[in-house]
C-alpha cells in the first residue's frame, strides 16, 4: 500500500538550495561587476527599463498565473514558476558571461545582460509546462539548471559556429524549451496518465487566474520580441508585427475554439494555449519580417497549428507516445517556432537577389535548426533521465497537482474539522465544570434535596 502522505524534501531541498544560493553569491563576488555608464548609458537606461518590466511582467505573473489551471496546483504552479524563473537566471547570467571573464577576469553586469539571461530562463519556464504538477521543487530547480546550460550552450554553438545574430539564436528557445520538456514528459511517464489523474482538472476561479496569466502575455509580448533588436526602426516593426501576428492569432484560435468543440463552445484552456500562439511564431522570425500582411499571416497560420495539435496532437502523442504534455507546449511554442523558422527561411530568401547567397543561408539556416533540435533532444534526455532518480523523491500518483504536498494548505474540510474539534474541546470543558460544582455541593450540603 502506497504511504498516504508524499515524502518530506527536507533533505534534499534545503540543502540544494542554500548550496547554490551560496555558491551564486562566490562567484559574484570574485567575478560580477556593474558596467559603469556614461550620460549616453543613462539615457539609454530610462529607455531600457520599461521594457526590463515588461519581461519581468511576463515571466513572474503572465507564466506563473498560466500555470495555475489545475484546481489544487495554485500555490506549486505560481510558487515553483517564481523559483525556477529565478535560479534560471542567476545561472544565465554566469554562463553568459563566461567569454567576458575568459578574457578580462570580470563579468560585467547591466540591464541588457540581466534580460539576455532571463530570456534563457523562459525557456526552462516553457519546458516545466510539460511536467507541470508531477515533479517536485528539487527536479525543478535540476530542469532549470540543465536546461540552461543546454541552452547557453546552443546560443555559444550558433553564434560561433554559425555566425547567427544574438537575437535570432535566444528567439529560438521556443523550440528549444518546448523539444527539450517533450523529452522530460516522454521518458518521466507516469501509469495512469492516459485515464488521468484525479486532480488535473479546473474550475472557474483557477480557470480564471490561468486566463489572467494568458492577458498578461498577451499584453506584453511586443516587448518580449523587440527586447533585444537594435535600431529605433526594427524595434518599431518588431512592436507592431508581434502586436498585428497576436491579434489575428486570437481571433482565428476563437473561430476554431467553437469550430472543434461538440457542444460549440469556447475551451477556456485551449483558447489560453492558442491566442499566444502568434507571439511565437513571429518572435522566431522577426528580423525578417517587414509587412503587416506578413505578420498577420503568421498568426493566422499559428493559430490554426496550435488549435489542430490541442485538439489532436497532443491526445495522439499521450495514447501513441504516452508523452503527457501537461501544458501542451508542443502546440503553444514548439510548432509555431518552427512555423516561425520556416518563415523566416521563406522571406530571407525572397528579400535575397544573389541565388548563391540564398543557398549559403538556407544551408547555413537548416543546420541552425539542426543543432538546435539535436542539443534539445539529447539534454532533455538526459536531464529525463537523471530525474528519474527515486534519491529526489518524486511524489505518488494521488499526490499529483496537489499543492498540499509541498505546502501547509488549509482547507475548509479541515478548518471546518478544526472548528468542531474547539468546540467538542469547550463542551467537555463545561460539562467537567458543572460536575465538579455538582460534587462540591453535595460533600457540603448532604441533605440537600433536589426536585426535579
């Protein structure tokens, strides 16, 4: 018989946990460096900050508040986004600035290099979608720090190698972080998934804060994509066609929420997942993205992807694969970046005159996407694997999407509990109060007769 309660992480949280945090704040000591600025710098930084926010914005509330849909999951699904979001960066930060300390023993510190690591921290966000509510905080906190030094790792490989732009080699952490949590799903399966698990479900108030989570994505996905481009000009175009690729992209998952419904009938969590779906598509592919009707075909085109693989693929790969997709990030991020890829591919070509060019970057744009699908796939794997570790106690299928087995829950089942337990407490109380008055008159007062 299982044990009723999931095993305590005492042992292996705290320690993980305050063993990093400390070594974090080492390096920084003996390596980090705030980058000194000028009045250009400073201006700059009234510039920059806004959109700093915005990223913040999205990764702590928009990617937290998504991940509340469970009705048990609230606190896990906000709580545990907080902590790998930011173990994710502090790490990225000291990953992206091992060429720095390679060759000037300092890793300089500012708004630009604090949101580059964040970036790489979303993509450790979209991959836990996928295992939402069946880890623990520890094969969390391992999944952020594997990932990211895949990550990181394939951002160096790109730009190396590759010769790729910064910007177009982080924007693929959708297809990244999606490949690498499908892995993660695939290999850490659990029996019973196919006829689900008991508290994977929602209601109208976790329902509720999850669409809160999609608006604020929704809201402040322009600046996500246009974070890091360069001139006054892209960022303007980055803006508008993320804006224009979103809009459209939520209007058609609409159309074709109530479209493949039986009942005709909007799917809060399905919508959630597919209005989202142009952000993706058009952040893989923004640098060459030039006309309105070009973003707005994107999202168009992104939408129908995400609406088809929610609705099919993702039941396909759990009954085929038993790849349990909690989040559906396949159908969210990984085929609209890849949507995103392509278009990318398409427009370079069509904007190129010279034939020879064209073919250089379509060879030098595949194996783009070639080393990127393969470092994500064998990190997931790996990463899978060691998750698979019974020393990190994995909780029991009952104790899935549950958040009282990491938090102290109080329900109104035991409040209520509770309260009658007071109250059985005081009328014990009083009726052993009125005994011993009653035993007190009597050895005083032995002849005293009591008349009913």
């Amino acid at each position: 018989m299982a044990p009723q309660y999931a095993p305590s992480l005492r042992s292996r949280l705290a320690p993980l946990l305050l063993i990093l945090q400390t070594g974090f704040i080492i390096i920084a000591a003996l390596c980090f460096e705030n980058k000194e600025t000028n009045k250009l710098d400073r201006k700059s930084f009234f510039h920059f900050y806004p959109e700093f926010q915005d990223v913040n914005v999205m990764m702590i509330l928009g990617f937290g508040f998504l991940c509340t849909f469970p009705v048990r999951y609230g606190f896990s699904g906000s709580g545990f986004n907080l902590l790998v979001a930011i173990i994710a960066t502090q790490w990225a930060l000291i990953l992206n600035g091992i060429d720095s300390w390679y060759n000037t023993n300092i890793i300089r510190i500012d708004l630009k290099s604090i949101v580059k690591a964040e970036l790489c921290a979303v993509s450790a966000l979209i991959s836990i979608g996928s295992v939402l509510g069946k880890t623990n905080p520890v094969q969390l906190t391992l999944v952020a720090l594997l990932e990211v030094t895949g990550f990181a790792l394939n951002e160096w490989l790109l730009q190396t190698l590759l010769k790729v732009r910064p910007p177009n080699s982080i924007m693929l952490l959708h297809v990244f972080g999606a490949l690498f949590g499908l892995m993660l799903t695939w290999i850490l399966y659990r029996d019973g998934s196919k006829q689900g698990f008991e508290k994977e479900k929602f209601d109208k108030k976790s329902g509720l804060f999850s669409m809160l989570g999609a608006v604020f994505l929704w809201m402040f996905w322009p600046s996500f994509n246009s974070v890091l481009v360069g001139d006054d000009q892209t960022r303007l175009e980055a803006v508008c066609s993320t804006y224009l690729s979103l809009a459209v992209s939520a209007v058609t998952a609409a159309a074709l929420a109530v479209l493949s419904s039986p009942r005709g009938k909007f799917n809060p969590i399905q919508m959630q997942s597919c209005i989202l779906a142009g952000g993706a598509a058009v952040g893989v592919s923004v640098s060459v993205v030039q006309q309105p009707w070009e973003a707005m075909a994107l999202g168009f085109t992104a939408a129908i992807l995400s609406t088809l693989g929610y609705r099919y693929l993702k039941t396909h790969l759990l009954i085929a694969f038993e790849c349990h997709d909690t989040c559906s990030v396949l159908s969210t991020h990984g085929l609209p970046g890849l949507l995103g890829w392509l278009a990318q591919l398409v427009l370079q070509i069509k904007y190129c005159d010279d034939h020879t060019v064209a073919v250089r970057f379509a060879v030098f744009h595949i194996c783009t996407l070639f080393t990127t699908v393969s470092l994500s796939l064998s990190m997931g794997i790996i990463t899978a694997f060691l998750l698979k570790w019974t020393f990190w106690r994995p909780q029991q299928n009952k104790k899935c999407f549950d958040d009282q087995a990491f938090w102290e829950v109080f329900t109104h089942k035991s409040q209520r509990k509770k309260k009658n337990r007071n109250n059985k407490t005081i009328t014990e109380n009083h009726l052993n109060f009125y005994s011993v008055n009653s035993m007190f008159c009597v050895l005083q007062f032995p002849n005293l007769v009591v008349r009913k």
